[in-house]
C-alpha cells in the first residue's frame, strides 16, 4: 500500500516513516510542505495520502486545502488528516463531499502505533476513521439545535458515536459489553429517527450518518 507523507516536523515525519514502514506500507513520498503535497499527490497518486492540517508556507490549513483540492480532481482520494486540536471546521470541510476514504485523528493518537495503523487502512479501504473527540463535539453542536438527533436515546447516541468512528456492529457491542442483536436494534432506530436509509454497508452507513451531521439532513 502506498502511501504519500505530510508533515513539516521532521522528528515526527521521520518517525512516522518509520512506523508505516515497520507495518509493511511504501512510503512513495514524505514531503513537509504545501506545495510538495500538491506534486506528490497529483504525480504519485498513492493509495492513500496522510496529512497534516497546518503546513509551510501559511502554516494555517495548507495541508487540508491541498487534500481537499486532489481529493477533487481524484473524487474518493483516501485522505486521513492529523491535527493537533479538534478543529470542526476542518472536519466538516473534510467530509463534505461524503464520497468515503476519510479520516480525522489527533497527532495524539499517532503514539498507539495499532490505533494509528488500523486508521491508515480503514481509510485506504475507503471507510471512515474518525477521532472519537472529533465526533463527540460534532454531535454536541448539532443535538443543540437538530430535534432528530435530539430524539436519540442516551444509548443510541453512544452507539451513534462508535458507529461514526468507523466501528462494525460486532466492536460497538463489544466495546458496550451487549449483544450484536442489541446493536442491530439500536442502529435500526437510529436510522429512523434521522430518516436515514438502512445499509448493510458499514462504511456507507457510517458515511450517511456523517453526512447527515455535517449537512443537518
């Protein structure tokens, strides 16, 4: 699998090298600014690309805005960008098109190397991997004004929650010590509260409820 690097702290990039390296990736560039990201990314076309949001020259959001712009020329580009806050603008700049293959950790997780690497792939594979924080405060913005999404029980939000996250149905009820039935049934009702279709797809699943938080559907 390969994979295009961006990050402008060497230490860091170097390190991350390292470890995709270590899992069997090829890393086909780790470049540390914008415009290096935007060559790598239109002449390499790598399986997936991992970016930092903030890189030189403005050291804002060069990093997204680069992704976001070869995610449109190459519709469904797998991107998973790392951040050092949770910055809900940029989540939902990155899920807008709900086309898959996206993700959105913080540089805090990169430390729990099977966590980091389960990511990386999850989005290659065109799924969703979402940091949990990420995810509690969108749904903490939208419950305050959306009456569906106000509907949902304690528990159904929870499993809202781990269902954004890019978790199977098997995970979420491990994860909440119940039954697979118990979690078909909660995500059953999750979807008819938000009015959302049902799919036995777990990555279009976890895509239309993202979208659904993004666009207020």
């Amino acid at each position: 699998m390969r994979v295009v690097l961006a990050e402008d702290l060497f230490l860091l990039r170097d390190g991350l090298v390292r470890l995709l390296q270590a899992y069997d990736f090829e890393i086909a560039a780790a470049v540390e600014s914008g415009p290096e990201l935007s060559r790598a990314l239109a002449e390499l076309e790598p399986d997936v690309a991992v970016v930092d949001v903030r890189l030189p020259p403005t050291h804002t959001d060069e990093g997204l805005q680069c992704a976001l712009e070869a995610r449109r020329n190459k519709p469904g580009l797998p991107v998973l960008v790392l951040s050092q806050h949770v910055e809900q603008l940029y989540a939902r700049e990155l899920l807008a098109d709900g086309s898959g293959g996206v993700g959105y950790l913080l540089k805090d997780r990169v430390f729990d190397a099977d966590q980091f690497v389960d990511a990386v792939r999850r989005v290659a594979a065109g799924g969703t991997a979402m940091d949990p924080q990420v995810i509690q405060q969108l749904l903490t913005r939208r419950a305050a004004d959306d009456r569906p999404l106000a509907r949902l029980t304690p528990r159904e939000t929870e499993v809202l929650e781990l269902m954004a996250q890019g978790r199977t149905n098997a995970a979420i009820a491990d994860r909440l010590v119940v039954t697979e039935r118990a979690i078909a049934k909660h995500t059953a009702n999750i979807f008819a509260k938000l009015g959302l279709e049902v799919s036995d797809d777990d990555n279009r699943r976890v895509l239309a409820v993202l979208a659904y938080l993004d666009h207020g559907r």
